[in-house]
C-alpha cells in the first residue's frame, strides 16, 4: 500500500508518527510524507514532499497548497491520505483527491476556545466531514462530537499516541539535587506560557531556593525569552534536542501550557 502522510510540521510527523512510519514500511508498504516548504523529517520515509501553500495557520497561499496537495498525491499514486492537524487537514480535506482521506484529530481545540465561539469552527469541521473516509481520534469528548455528526469509520485510540516504554524508562529512584533542577519541555510559545516557567526559577532564588533551569524546543518566543535571560538566571536553552538526558537528570518537570490536546510532554 501506499500511504501518504501529511501535516504541516516536522516536530509533529517525527514525535507522533514515527513507530507508526517504521510499523508500515516493515510491513513492505510505501510511505510518502508531506509538510510545508522548508520543512523536513527525521523518518527514513520512502519519500519526502514539501508542499507550496501549506501551513500550520490559515494562509493566503491555501489555493496554492489544494493544487500541489492534489498533484502530490497523483505523482506518488496514493492508495490513502492521512492527515493531521487541524489547517493542514482542511487543506487537504479540501483539496480535489481520488483516494481516502483520514483525519487524524489530536484534539478539536476549538471545543475550548476562549477567543471565538466553538460554533464558528464546528460548522467548516461539519463541512469537511463531507470529504473524511475515516477519523481517528483520542479523547472522548471528540469521540462524541464526531460520532453524532460523522456515519463513516471511526477509531478510538484509548491510550493516545503513547511512547515506547522500552525507550522511555522510568527513573529507578528520585535523585535529590541541590540545587534543583528544573526542566521545561515545550514549543516556544504564548500558548505553553514559558515566561512563566522563567518566573517560577526566579520566584524560588528569590526565595533562597538555589534551582537550574533547563527549558527544550524553539519558537517564535525562543529568541525574546533569551534576551530576557541573564547569567545570574543560571538558565540554559539548548534548543530543540533529545530530552531524554535531562529527564533522567531533572529534579522535577514544569508544565506551564494554557492547554493541551495530547500531554505529551507529561506522558
């Protein structure tokens, strides 16, 4: 089979699909993954494709990004599409394909919007159920809104997209450390809050607390946090890099997000 995969980001299709990419071509099928011009993957995929138009946010290049979604999938001979993320996968739902279309649905953030009626986002998803052959999705709430406005397939992962328990080992006991070390994983922005993160390290010293702080990944916030940053903050912002080392080595995890479709971070 054929199998084309595609979403706007590289962080996406590398954390959450990877055993899935490796699971497939193991069993002999093709992979083909799609992102948004400069972006690339980590995956031995069978193909990689950047996608002109194609984004995280609404864009004025969506007319541009339906054609080269549409030529994409032509080129490779696609048996099946899934995608992920919610513009990306309106794109693509709107795009005029000839193969099944499933949506892959981390969470309909929406549902919890702050800023604008869910009602404005729920009628274009209730639009593109029209071009969806198949949904997944991972928490009930979706589960629910899904299945009493979608007749077609739909699978439940009741464990989310979890992480190998092999790879991610639990530490065999509490390590105390003075001073603490604090580590904070996330995307660079307004969304995960890390200006609060930096706040809490400062509240403690000020407090006679010694800590560290390690905060992963980049952002749009990644460059403006650094300048905020003195040496006095004992802070180090290694960028987007293997958490694993400094997991086993932190004191405790800040989480500092407004929200989350899938914690992924915590689990």
């Amino acid at each position: 089979m054929k199998i084309g995969l595609i979403s706007s980001q590289q962080i996406v299709i590398d954390r959450f699909f990877s055993d899935w990419v490796g699971a497939w071509l193991a069993e002999g099928d093709e992979v083909h993954i799609a992102l948004e011009s400069g972006q690339t993957s980590q995956l031995q995929a069978t193909s990689l494709t950047q996608i002109p138009g194609l984004s995280r946010r609404p864009s004025l290049g969506f007319a541009k990004a339906r054609a080269a979604i549409a030529s994409w999938a032509d080129r490779r001979q696609l048996d099946v599409v899934v995608t992920n993320a919610a513009t990306p996968s309106a794109m693509v739902r709107l795009a005029p394909l000839t193969v099944p279309t499933v949506y892959f649905c981390h969470g309909l953030h929406w549902r919890d919007s702050k800023d604008v009626p869910s009602y404005w986002w729920s009628l274009p998803e209730r639009f593109f159920l029209r071009n969806t052959d198949g949904i997944v999705c991972m928490n009930d709430a979706d589960e629910a809104w899904f299945r009493e406005r979608y007749s077609g397939p739909i699978l439940r992962l009741a464990s989310g997209v979890g992480l190998s328990v092999d790879t991610w080992r639990r530490s065999p006991q509490t390590i105390q450390h003075d001073p603490l070390r604090l580590l904070w994983i996330a995307e660079f922005s307004q969304r995960k809050r890390p200006q609060d993160a930096l706040a809490i390290h400062r509240q403690l010293i000020s407090r006679g607390i010694p800590s560290d702080l390690v905060m992963l990944g980049q952002g749009k916030l990644y460059e403006k946090l650094c300048r905020k940053v003195s040496k006095q903050d004992n802070v180090i912002l290694p960028g987007h890099v293997d958490p694993i080392p400094y997991l086993q080595q932190a004191s405790l995890l800040l989480h500092t997000a407004e929200w989350e479709g899938l914690a992924r971070v915590l689990l």
